[in-house]
C-alpha cells in the first residue's frame, strides 16, 4: 500500500529565516506530486505541482519554491519567511492526468512569528 | 465570484441523521468531482469521487453531480459521531493541466 509522508508536524520559524518541508511517497511510482495550503476557514490553495523528477509547475508566484529531486521526494522551500506564511502545508500524492485522484499527508502547521 | 462555492457551516446534527452537504460551480469545464474529509489539524482524505453526472454510492455516503445545475452534493446516511469533521468539496477537469479546485469546506458535528 502506499504512504505519504511529512516532516516536521509543526514549525515556529521567525519572520525572515529560511524553510525546507520535505515529503516522500512510498509505494507507488512515477507519482503527481502537489504541494498545497491551507489557510484557517479557507479551501486548499494549490502551490506547486509535480509530473516527474525536476519538473516543477508554480501555480501562485511568491516567495516559495519546490523541487523534486528524487521521484518520491518533493521539497518545498523560502529563502525567507513572511508572516503571511503561515499557514497548513499539504503534500499529496495523486495518479492520473485528471487529478481527481489525490492522497494527502499529515501536513505541516507553520507559524511564522 | 469564486469558481466553488460551499457553505462553511457549521453544521450540527443528531446521531442517525441524513446529512446533505452541497456545492456550487462556475466552471462547466469541470469533469471530475471530489469529496474529501479532514479531521481536525489531519490531512484530507479522499471519500469518493464521481465522473460527469450522476449518483455514485459507496456505504453510508452517497455523491449526485448535476452539471446542468452545477450542483453537487453528498448524502450521509445514518450519520455517526465518528462522521464529524471538514467536508471539502473538489472539482477538476480540462481546465488546463492539473489543478483541482477545493470548496472551503464545510464543518459537521454529529450529536450522539
């Protein structure tokens, strides 16, 4: 069976320092990779997503950006946080052209102070 | 006007109750359609997904798509304590690429 994995559960980072969320996949291969958040009483926003190894679409512009470099492994990043950051980081994983198909992870809540 | 629209709640009701949770499109392009469920601070998890119009049944729950309406709901049958959470509605499709669009989710609390 497949798992989707995140780390850290939670992150208080000052206004200004770097991030680095980390997701890995097991079970399945060559899967879509999306990274999204949530804001308190707010949908999903989708961030980055993911086809293959080194191929990043930015669906929002903004101070993060994502790599995948390893095919099971997406990495979102900021050289420098904003408060505005703050927010529920969502990894998934998700098969099929249509994205009707997505499986989350345990998230990530980060508090940029 | 947002492109899914769905009501945020809450929502209470008794144990054994029928819940009907709705949402709103704007986009006809949309083809496939999600529920998902989030426990409080969890990730959401995927319930059933339906293509096109139509009912689509699994257990206790039960998704309607209306694509003439826009429309799309999940029926909860004989709803349970354990059913409380965040229902999320999703949509995607040939809008270009990937993208699924989520509703902000609805909030249900059941009373045993």
């Amino acid at each position: 069976s497949q798992t989707i994995h995140q780390w850290p559960a939670t992150l208080v980072q000052p206004v200004g320092s770097p991030l680095s969320l980390e997701c890995t996949v097991e079970g399945t291969s060559n899967p879509n990779l999306y990274w999204y958040r949530q804001a308190a009483g707010r949908g999903l926003q989708l961030l980055f997503y993911s086809v293959g190894i080194g191929q990043i679409s930015s669906e929002v512009p903004q101070n993060l950006s994502a790599s995948r470099p390893q095919d099971r492994q997406f990495i979102l990043s900021s050289k420098k946080l904003l408060l505005s950051d703050s927010g529920f980081y969502l990894c998934a994983w998700g098969r099929g052209t249509g994205g009707y198909e997505q499986y989350f992870g345990p998230g990530t809540r980060l508090t940029v102070t | 006007q947002k492109e899914v629209e769905q009501d945020p709640g809450p929502l209470s009701v008794p144990e054994g109750a029928i819940v009907s949770l709705n949402c709103t499109y704007s986009n006809s392009a949309f083809q496939y359609f999600m529920w998902y469920r989030q426990y409080s601070r969890k990730g959401p998890e995927l319930l059933m997904y339906t293509y096109s119009s139509g009912n689509k049944e699994d257990g206790r729950f039960t998704a309607q798509v209306d694509k003439s309406s826009k429309y799309i709901s999940l029926f909860i049958r004989d709803s349970q304590p354990s059913d409380s959470a965040t229902y999320l509605c999703a949509m995607s499709g040939n809008t270009g690429g990937f993208k699924t669009i989520f509703g902000a989710g609805t909030r249900l609390f059941v009373k045993a």
